[in-house]
C-alpha cells in the first residue's frame, strides 16, 4: 500500500474498492508492524485529546504566552447558545472549536499538532462539530482522521507543512486540505471527490502568508484556524454536490509550494512582515 501521490492513492482506491482511510490504515500497519489495533488505538489517543482540547477554554480560563488572545471559543459558544449565531450551526461550532484550540495551544497546553500547533485547531473543530451535529460515531471521525493523515502525508511528502518554508498556507491550507478530504468521506463522498475537496481548500488558501504577531501563534493564526475550518466544510459540500475541481490535488500540491517557496523571507514566520509588521503589533512587541 505505498503512495507518494494523490494519483497513486486513487489507484489503490480503486483497485482494491476501499476508501483513502483504510489506504491509509494498511500503509500505517506495513510501515511500522503494529496491529490494526495498535494503529486505530493510537489515532483514538489523539481523538481523545482533540475531544478535550475543545473544550477546556469553555471551562478554564486561559493565559496565553503573549495575551493576545483567550475567551474568543466562551463567545462565540455563548452567542450560538443564545440562538444569534449567522453562520449555522455547523460551521457556527466548529469555527468556535477550532480557536478555542489555538487557546489551549498558546496557553502551552495539550493539543494534536495536525498537522502543526499553529493549525491544529482545523480538524478539531471541524472533526468535533460534524460530529455532534450529525450524530457521527467515534469510527466515523477515527476513518476521517486517517483519510485526513493520507492527504498530510501527501503534502509532506511532496511540498511541506511549515509556515516557515512555505507561508501559511502551508500549514493552515494542509490542515484546511486535510478536513476538507475527510469530510467528504465521513459524509459518504468518493475518493475522487475527497481529492477535490482537498485541492479546492488549498486553492482557496494560495498565497496565505505567515505572519504571527511577536512571533506567537496567537494573532493571526487563531482567526486563521476559525477561517480554514468554515473553508473545508464549503469546499467538502462543494465536491459532495459534484462540483468538479479544475486543478488535481497533486497540482495544487506542487503549485502551493512553488507560491511559498517565492515568498519573501519577511513573510515566512519570521515576524518582518505582514500583520506582525502593523504599527499596533510593533506596539506589542515594544511592551512585550
Ligand atoms: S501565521 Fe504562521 S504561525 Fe500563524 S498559523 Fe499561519 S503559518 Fe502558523
């Protein structure tokens, strides 16, 4: 089960009429010699801090790093309580999930870096609302987040998931790419479909530059997760409704490497530029 491309993913696909996640779940099991058990037990390890990770800021308060955020998750919840909520209540929820990650994130504590700590709040969110609002099983999300690992590992593979190398949209747009493609799947979508969900999300994110203020993952990345995660619901109901995408996924792959790698240094996670180089923010950093 060996795949270095979206292609070579939807061959196995095919030729062995099985979804990306069991794809995923017979790579995992032929490169590390652990049981189907011990696979499918350590992805649940990792759901299980998800499942709590959207919750703490709902209970705690929170003191991140550098202050710059914490109490935007208790917010937006009390707003979708009270009924006001514009967006839905899926995306409404998972927006609300997906910041309140990046809280728990730069306060220090536990979260799933997938497939980094500065976009972990995407499939939390994303992941957690689908299910409570559907009613999903922990199986369901489980094969999601393993069709979501085979989308990242494509990425990593073949461009990279740092903001550092490659903007934003590296890390944010994977992680928007990753829940994107197991929404479709959790949703009953084909593999094909999946893929273009995953490529949608990343065309909608090319050029997203990295520019956290005082160099924490607080401002704009927790706005960011909130953002991603509304964008791979759209784009999974786009490629549900049979919407096509123009460009393979392993194009778009290639293509949002190609735009990261161009960007100037002051644009990747060094703090030089873009939001981090706002009069406001240099204030911040004068104090900090
Ligand atoms: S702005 Fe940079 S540090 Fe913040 S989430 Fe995006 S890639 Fe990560």
């Amino acid at each position: 089960m060996k795949f270095n491309y979206a292609t070579e993913l939807l061959d196995l696909t095919k030729k062995h009429n099985l979804p990306m996640s069991e794809i995923m779940i017979r790579r995992e099991m032929a490169n590390t010699n652990n049981t189907r058990e011990e696979i499918i037990d350590k992805m649940k390890y990792s759901l299980d801090i998800m499942k709590k990770a959207v919750k703490i800021p709902l209970t705690e308060e929170i003191k991140t790093m550098g202050s710059l955020i914490g109490g935007q998750e208790k917010k937006l919840m009390t707003r979708f309580n009270e009924g006001k909520s514009i967006t839905g209540n899926l995306i409404s929820k998972a927006v609300a999930y997906s910041v309140g990650v990046l809280e728990v994130n730069a306060s220090m504590g536990i979260i799933v870096a997938a497939p980094t700590a500065g976009a972990s709040g995407v499939i939390p969110g994303v992941f957690l609302a689908l299910q409570e609002e559907l009613n999903l099983s922990d199986e369901v999300i489980l094969n999601g987040l393993f069709n979501a690992s085979a989308v990242g590992y494509i990425l990593m593979k073949n461009a990279c998931v740092s903001g550092a190398e490659a903007g934003c949209q590296a890390e944010i747009g994977s992680a928007s790419a990753m829940a994107a493609s197991a929404v479709v799947e959790m949703l009953g979508g084909s593999p094909q479909q999946c893929l273009d969900a995953a490529s949608t999300a990343l065309q909608n994110m090319l050029g997203l530059v990295c520019d956290p203020v005082l160099g924490l993952v607080e401002v704009p990345c927790q706005s960011r997760n909130g953002m991603a995660a509304s964008n791979s619901i759209i784009c999974a109901e786009m490629a549900l409704a049979g919407i096509e995408t123009l460009i393979p996924f392993d194009e778009m792959v290639e293509c949002m490497y190609t735009v990261g790698k161009g960007m100037p240094v002051e644009l990747r996670e060094t703090a030089l530029g873009g939001c981090a180089k706002t009069p406001t923010a240099c204030s911040k950093c004068l104090k900090f």
